[in-house]
C-alpha cells in the first residue's frame, strides 16, 4: 500500500481511499498507523532555499511551517477524496478561506460571492476585503442568474458554499464553474457542510475547494484545522502565501487528529445522512415546527438539484418555530442528548438558534428583496441542527421533549 500511486488510489473505494490515501508504513520502524511528528525543525543534508517561492514537492522537510510529514499525510488523503492535484492544510476552516481570498484577490479586484454563508466568512468578505481594496457583491448564488448579473470586468472569483449556512441553499457547482471560468475568474466552494463524500467539486468544474476540517472530516469536535484542494500551482501559492507568509499553520498533533477521523469518514457520512432524513422527517411532522430545510426531503426548493449534485445529504438541517427564542431558553435547560452549542459535524448532536435579526446586522447585512427573502424563510431565526451519530430515535424523544 505504501507504494500506491495516485492513479492506482483512484481506481479503489472510496472507503479504502479514505483508510490507505496518504498513509504508508512507517520506512525504518514499520509503524502501520501514521506517526505523530511533532518536530519544528528537520535535519537536512543539502541546501535547501529559505524562499517559500523555492517549494516544490520534492523539497525535504525543513520547518514545519513549509511542511511537516503528519500533516502532509492528511493533505494527500483529503487530495485523493478530493480528486486534486494537491492540497494545503490550515491552522482552521477560516485561516484556509482568508488565505483564499487574499492570496488570489488584490487590490482592484472583484469578488461575487454568497450572500448567507458561514457568518465569520460573510464578516470577512463585507469588512475585511474591501479595506484591502476588492470589490464584493453578496448575491443569493443558489440564483444562477444572480451571480451572472453581477459578473464585472475585473471579477477574479466566484465564492459558493453549498449547502449554505443556515438556509441550506444549494448552488450549482457546474453552471457556477462555466460561468466563472467565462469570464476569466477562478470558482472556489466552501464545501464544509457537503465534504468530498457528498459532492466532489472540482469533478464539477470548480478550481479550489475549502473546507474547515474542524466539522465532518475531523469529525469528533476535538480538533480545529482547515483545507484547501486543488491545481498544484493553485495550492503551490496558497502554501506559499497562507501558510508560510501568513502563518496560518496546523498543528501536527491536530493534523494526527483529523487523520485519525477521516478514516471512517464515508462511515459517518452515511450515519449522518440516515440520522438526519430521519430526524428531518420527524420535524416537519411535528405541529409546533412551522418548516425544516434539509436537501433530502422533497419539500426543499432545490431537492432536485441537491439530488443530482450529492451522493448524500448529510446531517445538516434548519428548522423553525413560532417563538424561537423561547424554544431556545427550553433547549439549553432541558435537553438530555443534543448539546445546544454551535458549530457541527460531530459525532454529538448539537443544535443553536440562529436568530434572523442578529444574522441581518452583524454578519449578512441584507436589504431589499434579499431581506424579504431571508425573512420569509427564516422567520425570526433558524435553529440549525447537526444531526450526530446517536441513535435517531433517541434524537427525535429529546426534541419532541422540548418541542
Ligand atoms: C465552521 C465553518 C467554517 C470555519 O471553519 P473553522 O474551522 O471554524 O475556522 C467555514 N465554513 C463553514 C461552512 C463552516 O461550517
């Protein structure tokens, strides 16, 4: 297995890829599961250049903030379940979407990207951005015709996440990268909240995807960390820039984490998604839930595309109740299972309301018929539910506890 390549990974199960991709032996101890290389510094016997411009892959390990042999087993896994060239691991899901946006954006440029999302990247995109001197339209990128009207001469980069945080949203990975790569701008998907067991996004067209590794693909809430996959001369400068520049390293031991947990990745995907259509169906048959999104059920606007897009649904929903706030006082006190927490992709279920006003000032700023939209879907906020992997009946017993 040690002397798989690339090409060999390709042909094998996904479940396979998700154990062997990356990992080998250990050459002088014949270790089966990968070391934890926790060294900051390596003793080399040539000269190496001190430029990260320098970096290629044959470049020994120098400093683990270039590279480290942990980390880089965990990025040549999320490369092969990604189908990239290559891949860069970062200190966080947001370290890796900074590093994005400012090592392919400058001064002048022009971004389109969606207008409900992760809110730290929503925050990013209206305040930080623009202070550097690029352009940002939000627009809804679930409408494909509403990114095709904000395209401008000097857009470099469309920016989706799909499914999106909190509506779920689904955007079209495939007309969204033709569109992109029309007009001369790079199509990059936060695609967190899908991983590469749901869609695979540069198979559709795009140039980078991002995930925060920290949700499914660590999958255990004990480790914070990020990715990017995609061209080697993509990566190449986002290695150089993000990571070395920036400085926005992982940590060894969370890379040997996250490693440890992307093995049963296409296990837990399975179990999130059978957890979540479950507990989704439960949901919207209860009277006190006025609506549930989530890709799987009929009932969500863009099923269909959600279904020619992901090979699974994955364990995120949002749903609604007349009085969320008092709901959300109930859950904090008096859920048994769900741990009313923010963020996702554990093995724990956790759930949060997302109140709409909040979402509106601070991090998406929408006005208009954007505001109107939201607000019809989302009412006074959303309580967005990542489905663990506990027995669904036991879900469904602590919500209609509560409920
Ligand atoms: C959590 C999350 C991020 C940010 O990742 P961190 O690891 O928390 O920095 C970005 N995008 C999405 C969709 C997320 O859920």
């Amino acid at each position: 297995m040690g002397n798989m390549k690339k090409a060999d990974l390709q042909k094998l199960g996904v479940q396979t890829q998700a154990i062997h991709a990356g990992e080998s032996p250990d050459a002088i101890t014949g270790a089966s599961t990968p070391n934890l290389v926790m060294s900051s510094t390596f003793v080399v016997d040539e000269e190496v250049s001190f430029s990260a411009h320098n970096i290629s892959e044959t470049t020994p390990f120098v400093y683990t903030r270039w590279a480290n042999p942990t980390t880089s087993q965990l990025e040549s896994k999320l490369a092969t379940l990604e189908e990239a060239e290559a891949c860069v691991a970062f200190s966080s899901g947001m370290a890796a979407s900074a590093a994005v946006m400012f090592s392919h954006l400058g001064h002048g440029d022009h971004i389109v990207a969606s207008n409900t999302n992760y809110p730290g990247t929503a925050e990013f995109l209206r305040d930080t951005l623009p202070r550097m001197g690029v352009e940002v339209s939000p627009v809804d990128t679930s409408r494909i015709a509403s990114i095709e009207t904000a395209i401008r001469p000097n857009t470099r980069m469309l920016w989706i996440e799909t499914p999106s945080n909190p509506l779920l949203r689904i955007s079209d990975i495939a007309a969204a990268a033709d569109l992109a790569h029309r007009h001369g701008a790079l199509l990059a998907v936060d695609s967190t909240f899908a991983t590469p067991i749901a869609t695979r996004p540069l198979s559709l067209g795009a140039d980078l995807v991002v995930h925060s590794l920290t949700k499914y693909i660590g999958g255990h809430g004990d480790a914070m960390g990020g990715a990017v996959a995609g061209r080697s001369d993509l990566i190449g400068r986002l290695r150089g820039e993000g990571v070395i520049h920036y400085g926005s390293v992982l940590s060894p031991f969370n890379a040997w984490l996250i490693l440890r947990g992307m093995a049963t990745l296409p296990l837990r995907m399975r179990a999130h998604e059978e957890n979540a259509s479950q507990v989704a169906e439960f949901l919207e048959a209860h009277p006190r839930v006025e609506r549930v999104f989530y890709p799987g059920l009929s009932s969500h606007p863009q099923h269909e595309l959600a279904q020619s897009q992901m090979r699974n649904f994955s364990g995120m929903l949002s749903f609604r109740v007349r009085d969320p706030r008092r709901l959300a006082d109930k859950m904090m006190r008096e859920l048994a299972v769900i741990h009313y927490a923010v963020s996702l992709g554990h093995q724990r279920s956790l759930v949060y309301l997302l109140e709409t006003e909040d979402l509106i000032e601070s991090s998406y700023r929408l006005s208009g018929d954007e505001l109107g939209k939201y607000r019809a879907a989302a009412g006074e906020g959303l309580f967005r539910l990542s489905v663990g992997l506990e027995d669904a009946v036991d879900l469904c017993a602590d919500l209609d506890a509560v409920l």
